[in-house]
C-alpha cells in the first residue's frame, strides 16, 4: 500500500512537473520578447517615432521612411518634371570642378542636416534674431512669428529637420537624393 501511495505521489509531481515544464515552453519566447521590449523601450519609441511605417511580410521587414520622404516631396516641391530640376550644388560654367571626397549616404544625410541649422542660423543673425541657447526649430518659429520666412517654408525647414533626424545608416543614395531635392527647394 505504501508504495502505491508513493507512486501515485510520484506521478502526480510528475505530472505536474510536466505540466510546469510545457508552460514555460509556450511562454518563454513571449516573456523573453516583453523582457527585452521592456528594456529597450526608449529605443523601439524613438524609433517609431522617425518612422512612419512598418511593412511586415514573409520577406522580412521594411521600414517606410521612402514614403516619408515621397509625401514630403509630393507637399512641396513644385509640380514639375523631376528632370526639369536643377540642384544648386551644380557646378556653374567657367568653375573648375572641385575633386570632391566620397561621402557615405549617412554622411550626406548629417550633412544636410547641419547645412539645414547653419542655414536658419545665419537667418536668424540676418532680422536679428538671438541664436545663443535656441534650438533650430525655435528659430524656426520665431522666424515665422516675424513674417520672415512663409508657412510653406516653415512647414518644409520642419520636415527637413525630421527627415534628416530620422535616417540611419542604412539610408540609401537615392533616398538622400530625394532629401537633397527638398533641401534645394527651401527659400530661407
């Protein structure tokens, strides 16, 4: 008897042993994922905050930072033929052509970005304006509130700055393009 009362013991921890064990099987993975989502929240916030989209398919994931870019294209940029369009970086007759040091999409991309703050800077020093302690964007609106810049210019400088804060380096040529096109278009 004794020992029908231990084997039935031992089979119920046993099976309940099992049944612990299978919880932790289907549940780690889910834990795991809200372990990490948890510690790096700032991360994945800052992250969806740039973006505008996530494409999730058998392939993989994409990140829609194109069609940001597209639908600030589309908002400012005059209707015309993009091949109508002339960057102001082209070289003008009679200048000799600078050898110019490769630069990584990335690198264009910061670069826009400061050439976007040295631009409202000199804006700002222009009407008068105190730089000292000032994001680019309080510039920016106080700008606006003065009637130096328009609305539209405004709105466009903005998208910049967003654009130019939300890439990383895997930031394609052809996006920074689309991002240079913008950028020539801003009348500060």
């Amino acid at each position: 008897m004794a020992i029908q009362d231990s084997t039935q013991q031992l089979n119920a921890v046993t099976s309940n042993l099992d049944f612990i064990s299978k919880l932790i099987e289907h549940l780690i993975w889910p834990i795991t994922l809200l372990i990490i989502f948890i510690i790096f929240r700032k991360h994945f916030s800052d992250i969806m905050r740039k973006l505008s989209g996530i494409d999730a398919t058998a392939t993989g994931i994409s990140l829609k930072f194109d069609q940001q870019i597209d639908k600030a294209i589309e908002n400012f940029l005059p209707t015309q033929d993009e091949n109508n369009l002339i960057a102001k970086s082209a070289f003008k007759i009679g200048e000799e052509e600078q050898p110019e040091i490769p630069k990584t999409p990335f690198q264009q991309m910061l670069q826009l970005r400061d050439n976007l703050n040295h631009q409202i800077i000199l804006k700002s020093q222009e009407n008068n304006i105190s730089t000292l302690s000032k994001s680019s964007i309080e510039l920016k609106n106080e700008l606006l509130q003065s009637g130096t810049i328009t609305a539209q210019n405004a709105k466009l400088f903005q998208t910049l700055i967003d654009l130019t804060n939300a890439s990383d380096k895997t930031i394609s040529q052809a996006q920074v393009n689309k991002v240079q096109l913008l950028f020539n278009n801003l009348k500060l």
